[in-house]
C-alpha cells in the first residue's frame, strides 16, 4: 500500500491521477481550446468534447483544505446555485428593468445549468434543487437580517415573531428530512443478488391482480392486463397506497411525492410535517416581504391597523434599499409558487387521496377536471379525511381493496 503525498491547501491530485495546483485551473484544457475553433470556425461541437469540458470544469472546481489531502473538490450542481442565486439579486440593484430580466432570467439559467449537468451525470442523485431552496431561504434571512432591520423601522414584536417563525420552519424541513417511510427491503440470496446485478427484474405474477376487477383507485401503476403489487427493484411486495420512488431507490409508504426542493420523498411518516413547514414558509414568506415592502417604501395606514407599501420611487437609490426590495420581490415570487403547491396538498388531503394516487386515476381516465378522482375508496369525507391525517400516526388504507 502506497502512502498518499502529503498536498498543501491548494493543491489536489486530478481525473488522471497528476498532482495538480487551484492556480492553474484555467491551464492545459485542450477540449474547451477546441470548442472554441469550432464555435469560432461555426462548426458543431461534438458532445465528446462537450462531455469532457464538463469533467474537467468538475475536477477543477476546489476550495483550499488544510487537512493534508489538498483542496476539496466541489460539485456543479452544488455550487451554481450558491452563486447564481446571489450575483442574480445583486445584478437585479441596478435598476428596475435589470431586477424585471434577473428574475425572469434567474430560473431559466439555473435549468439550463441543471440540464446541462444532467446529461452527464444522468446517474446521480443531485442535490441542485435542494442547495438552490437552502442558499434561496439563507440569502434572504441574512438580507433581512443585515439591511432591512438597519432602518430601524420594524418594532421588536414583529422580528421576534419572524425570527421565531424562521427557526420552527427550520426545524421542521429538519424532520421533514428524517425516514419518510421506507418500506424494509428482504434480505436477498446470492443467485437473486447476482439477478439485480445484471438488472433482470424478476416480477412475481402470483401477487397481480387482474385490471378488469380494478374499480378503485391505486397508487401502484397497471401494465398489461395487471395491478402491478410486486417491485422488481426491491424484490419485494408494494401494500396499498405504497410506491417506488426512483430518486431514493426505495419503496415508500404512502408515497405522495419525492420533493426535490428538500431531496427527500413524502410519505407515511413525514406528509404532516411537510404541511406544517409549508405553513410556516408561507408566513415567513408573506410577513418577511410585508415587513420588507413597508421599511422601504413609504407606507400608508389603512384600516387603523394596517400598514401596506404605497410610495416606492427611491427604491434604487442606495444599495441598501435596493437589495432589500429586490429580495423581498424574490421572496414573494417564491412564496407565490409555494402557494400553489399548498393549495394543491389541500386539495389532496382533502378527499385522502396521494399526488400518486391522483396520478395513476389521470392515467386511468377516472378524475373530473383533473383534480378529483371518482372511485377513491380511501375518501371518508372532508372533515374525518382531515381528523385522519392530522391525529392518526399514518392514514388508513381501505378494507375494500385486497391485500
């Protein structure tokens, strides 16, 4: 066994196994040479060449480490979100019409970028999404923090409130994070081992159930002429409102959905926590900008007790104004989107149905206007559908369906 060189902060040892230094990160890179004849001569660019620029930018993309194995290397998908997201909002200070092209332009570039990534790393679980939800939440408490509390305009009940709300949203997308679920995989023999290896499925057809006597609405999928109950690629049986999620390669437990935006699945053991952090991202979200808006516009009162923005023409005229107005448009954009994806996990709980459920009924041709499935044996009604998912440790699955 030979010992590792012992490497300064900056240096690492590269894809081909040379001793490298973070200087020269812009040195001997003969791929982006010639993509660059070929973009100047206005010829195609193989992906070959393509795929190796994107290599190499990874192995080259380090931060300093003084641990004696050199620097650390840092994924694309990891970083470009830490600096996309900032340098968007800073741009967005300009001026009013660079803050209307940054946040036009802000998801458009960081799903090129995710794209771009994807197609060389198809195999990889990212966690693109996820940094871009934290460094997104991060940035805009610590504008919030650092430039709009400097006005010395919000009252101490209004930031102990927020503040509050901040960290018990934090310490629910900490639980949300935890098993949501996880259905326990049997322990496999050696020549079933060998099977998965080699990537031959093998379904067992003793456990389908015939699609003509399928009348209910399930989260398993049909293919052929069979509900399918057995997963190929955990060797073992899916129960009613259960799923294979392929992120996590594992089958869930009342799998509604695999939010990428916290890189975990929602399922049996996590679905009501999720809501609860949804709830407090909402309020963080609307109460933040609120607060944001009426600190750097001038407000008017209305009602006797309500303040809303109503003068905002020197929004841009110092950098403090500007960065916390931009982020709070930032903020409401994000809250918005929320919104919708709350409101539609009302509409789910509400007739006790899954995002995987309600799916596989879309599939099957059995909702009306796409957001209510006929046939839904789990539906006891609004009120005990939502008495289920808030007291019960996990929701029921019908007796009408076979096990």
């Amino acid at each position: 066994m030979t010992d590792q060189p012992i490497l300064c902060c900056c240096e690492y040892i590269n894809k081909s196994g040379e001793r490298n230094h973070m200087l020269a990160c812009c040195c001997d890179c003969e791929d982006l040479d010639k993509a660059c004849d070929n973009c100047l001569c206005c010829k195609e660019i193989p992906s070959d060449t393509m795929r190796n620029i994107t290599a190499t930018i990874s192995d080259r993309c380090r931060i300093p480490w003084c641990c004696g194995h050199g620097a650390i290397q840092v994924r694309l998908d990891v970083i470009v979100p830490v600096v996309v997201v900032p340098s968007c909002i800073l741009v967005g200070t300009v001026g009013p019409i660079t803050t209307i092209v940054t946040l036009i332009f802000m998801p458009i570039i960081m799903l090129v970028s995710y794209h771009l990534w994807r197609r060389h790393h198809s195999n990889m679980r990212t966690k693109f999404f996820s940094t871009w939800a934290n460094i997104s939440i991060l940035f805009s408490y610590f504008v919030f923090q650092t430039f709009v509390v400097g006005f010395r305009k919000i009252l101490l009940w209004e930031f102990l409130l927020l503040f509050t709300a901040f960290l018990i949203m934090l310490y629910c997308l900490y639980q949300t994070k935890k098993q949501p679920g996880i259905l326990m995989k049997p322990k496999l023999t050696a020549s079933k081992l060998n099977e998965n290896e080699s990537h031959n499925i093998q379904v067992d057809t003793s456990v389908m159930i015939p699609a003509g006597e399928v009348t209910w609405i399930d989260s398993r999928p049909i293919e052929g002429l069979y509900l399918v109950t057995w997963c190929g690629f955990c060797n073992n049986r899916k129960p009613p409102r259960s799923g294979h999620c392929y992120v996590c390669s594992s089958c869930i437990s009342v799998r509604d959905h695999h939010c990428v935006w916290i890189n975990n699945c929602i399922g049996a053991n996590n679905h009501r926590i999720f809501i609860v952090c949804m709830i407090f991202f909402l309020f963080c979200g609307l109460y933040g900008s609120h607060l944001t808006f009426t600190t750097v516009c001038t407000p008017e009162m209305y009602f006797n007790w309500i303040l809303f923005p109503n003068d905002c023409r020197f929004i841009y005229s110092d950098f403090q104004t500007s960065i916390s107005f931009v982020t709070a448009c930032y903020v409401s954009i994000s809250t918005a989107v929320m919104l919708l994806a709350f409101l539609q996990q009302i509409m789910l709980i509400s007739q006790n149905i899954t995002s995987q459920e309600l799916h596989q009924a879309l599939v099957r041709k059995k909702t009306f206007c796409g957001i209510y499935a006929y046939n839904n044996v789990h539906n006891k009604g609004f009120l005990r559908n939502w008495m289920e998912f808030i007291f019960r440790p996990s929701r029921s699955i019908s007796q009408k369906i076979p096990m």
